[in-house]
C-alpha cells in the first residue's frame, strides 16, 4: 500500500483517481492526511466539500505555510512526544496553485514562481527538505503547461528552478503535457504531470542504469519504458535536446542566455538526472474510445429553466463568442489591433469539450462559458453535474455549494482519469 497526502487538494481530485485504483482485494493507495485552504476567504468552501465526501479522513483546513512552520519546530526541539501533523507518507500528490502561470493571465501579469501563488511550490520543498530521509518515495504533481515556459521574460526558468530543487532533495523526475482529450476523455485539458522517484527506489534505479555511460539511453525512459508512457504513450519523431541545469538556483535566474523570451528549453515530455536533462516533442499515441461532450450531458427534460439562454439573450452571447480585431492602445501609447479567434457557438457535441474555466457559473453571457443546443433548439449553459462529468467527477460531488462555487471548483479541478491512469501504472510498478 502507498500511503498518500494530497496538498492542495481542492475537492478531492487527485484522491478519487488514486482511489478508483483500489480493490476489494487490493488497496494500492491510501490517503492518509490532505490539506486545502484558500486565502482571502472566511468560508474554506472547498475544504468543506471535501470533508464530507471523505468523512474518514485526517484533513487541515490551516495554512499549510502555517502547518509547516509548526512542525518544523517540533522536529528542531527532538521532543520524544512530538506529533506531527504532515504523517509519514510515501507518496506527496498536489496540484499546486497556477494562477501565476494561468493562460488566463496576461504574459506581462504571470509572476511565475515568484508570484502570490507559484510561491506555494516552495511548500512542497519544505516538506521534502523537512522530512529528510524520511521524505516520500514519489511525487506526483500537476498545473497548466504554461509552467514550462514560465515567466514571459525568462521561458522555463521556473521550471528549471523546480527540477534542480528536486534534484538537490535526491528525485529523478519525469514530466508529460497530458490533454486528457487525446486520450479518450471528455474535456480539452492539457496540463504538465510530474513524477518524481526518490534515490533508492527500484525506478530511480532503473532510470539510474539508463543513464549510465555505456547506455546513456535517459530518454528511453520518456519513450519507452517509464511510468508516464505506460499510462499516456507518446511517438517522438525528432530527436531529443538535452542540457544540464546550474546547481545554484540564483544562476538559473540571472541566466538569460538561456532562459530567454525567445527560448523554450522545455519541451511537452523529458526526464531530468542529476540535473542533466532530455526533452523532446511528443504527440499522443491512442487507438481506444472517444467520448463527447455530447456523452455527458443531461436530458433536456432535466434542465433547470435558469440553465437555458433566452431568445433576446442570444445575440450578446454571439457577440462575445465572435473573433475581434480592434485598435487598442498601450499604457504607453503605443497603437496596435487587438485580435482573437470566434470560439464556436453553440459547443460541438461530437468532440470532447472545451477546457472548463472557474468562471462557468452564472447566468451572464460571456465568452469562455460552454453553450449547447438542445434536440429542441433551445440554447443553454453548462449545469454543474455536467461540469462534473468533463473532469470525471461523481455526480453531484460538490452538490452542497452554490452553483457559481461548483462551477469555480470544476474549473480548478483536474480531470480524475488521468490520475487513475498514472496511479495504475505506478502501483504496478510499486508492485502493487
């Protein structure tokens, strides 16, 4: 059994795809303590849900800065009847907050690793670095691809700081940009998974002997025999690049040669070793089922009246959805046409769907919020069922919150097929 915490927990993605892993006869993951606590808020909306799906669970609703700062104090003072509230756990799951990395920030506000949120990666390394030898044997992590190339003015300088974090703390880490569409699930989501194996486990070892002189075959694990190619396989048809990151993370930020505006060190799937790494351009490789946006909507006749558009609405809707070209101006002064492709209205039904976003909710007309056309011609919006069904959740998950709040947890959540996936093909590796 892998014993599990899940930081950032949300409402329980990463825990219901390890858990859809589970036997009766097998329980290969285990979650043992979970945190989720949003700032700026007196309601911890998120944290509650998640308490009452999973009644049996240790879960924090503290600061997790504040949750590490305690125990950290505890481990200094070596008292014998110290409890800790971070258990011993052998697998760290979280997908820390992206909103310094988001699309839906402009590149010129995207703070990066530096910003309000991407600050919270540094969490993860605390609880590593504290926990020293008795850190977690894996890491299994997730955010929006644009981490890769994060911040504008020096692309994937946030990444390389993480990855030679990482390999400070002793991790061989892989990473893959997943769009959960490419692989048979309802939803365009691509966001980069990461997976690191501490120095001692049998896939550190493996990816270990790859890298050897006589072998030097590093990528091999990306393309061939690693985790995340078993679970989400990929064809590379150019070869890889590889480079090897600075050890002092300070020259990784005043490196500007090569974190850059114009580079892009990182590509959709690598492998990093002691800080070298190999990178190289992937596409999906699937030949199973594809389901819709289509597949997961509810009967017409189950619609709440609120969902549907009315008549003299369709036309700001339409507008808003439509491509723009406009003449702006910079805070500078500087003239420029301002441009945007249509987003298509009403939703295709016969394709997965577009990307959920936080601001799903509510009834004004906007232009990121899904439209369908019913079998009547009627046209509405998105209900949070459905919104649950295109991350794979249970329905009625988040049935307790509002539906503004259900459609912003939906937005932040992840797609729960895609953890299954990955934690299959780690617990067989496991042994499990």
């Amino acid at each position: 059994m892998i014993n599990t915490i899940e930081l950032f927990a949300g409402v329980g993605g990463f825990r219901l795809g390890l858990e859809a892993v589970n036997s009766k006869k097998n329980e290969a993951f285990r979650v043992v303590w979970s945190n989720q606590w949003e700032p700026s808020t007196k309601i911890q909306h998120a944290s509650e849900i998640y308490e009452k799906r999973f009644k049996e669970s240790v879960h924090s609703s503290e600061d997790i800065a504040k949750v590490i700062e305690s125990d950290s104090k505890l481990i200094k003072s070596n008292s014998k009847s110290k409890k800790l509230q971070i258990p011993p756990h052998d697998l760290l799951v979280g997908g820390f907050p992206c909103q310094d990395y988001s699309v839906a920030r402009t590149l010129s506000n995207a703070g990066g690793i530096k910003g309000k949120k991407g600050v919270l990666w540094w969490s993860i390394y605390k609880i590593l670095k504290m926990k020293g030898e008795d850190k977690p044997k894996y890491l299994m992590l997730e955010n929006v691809d644009r981490l890769l190339k994060s911040p504008s003015t020096q692309r994937g300088r946030d990444f390389a700081i993480m990855l030679s974090s990482l390999s400070e703390l002793g991790y061989a880490v892989e990473w893959r940009v997943i769009n959960a569409a490419e692989y048979g699930m309802p939803q365009r989501r691509k966001r980069v998974y990461i997976m690191a194996y501490k120095k001692g486990t049998s896939m550190y070892e493996q990816i270990e002997a790859l890298s050897s002189p006589k072998k030097n075959k590093l990528f091999d694990w990306v393309s061939h025999s690693g985790i995340m190619n078993a679970a989400f396989p990929m064809i590379f048809d150019t070869k890889p690049t590889d480079d090897k990151l600075e050890k002092e993370l300070v020259k990784i930020s005043e490196n500007t040669d090569k974190y850059n505006a114009k580079n892009r060190p990182f590509a959709n799937a690598g492998i990093m070793f002691k800080r070298k790494y190999f990178t190289g351009a992937g596409k999906a490789k699937y030949s199973g089922k594809y389901e819709t946006l289509g597949d997961i909507l509810l009967d017409e006749n189950e619609i709440p009246d609120e969902y549907f558009i009315l008549e003299s609405e369709k036309a700001k809707w339409k507008k808003l959805k439509d491509g723009k070209s406009e003449p702006r101006v910079t805070k500078s002064g500087f003239p420029y046409f301002y441009k945007e492709g249509p987003v298509t209205y009403p939703d295709a039904l016969d394709r997965a769907s577009r990307t959920v976003v936080t601001g799903e909710g509510g009834r004004g007309a906007s232009r990121f919020k899904h439209v369908v056309e019913t079998k009547s011609g009627k046209y509405r919006r998105l209900t949070p069922i459905e919104l649950e069904r295109l991350n794979q959740f249970p329905d009625n998950h988040t049935k307790e919150a509002s539906d503004n709040k259900r459609a912003f947890f939906m937005g932040n959540a992840l797609v729960v097929g895609v953890v299954e996936k990955l934690g299959k093909s780690l617990a067989k590796r496991d042994g499990l």
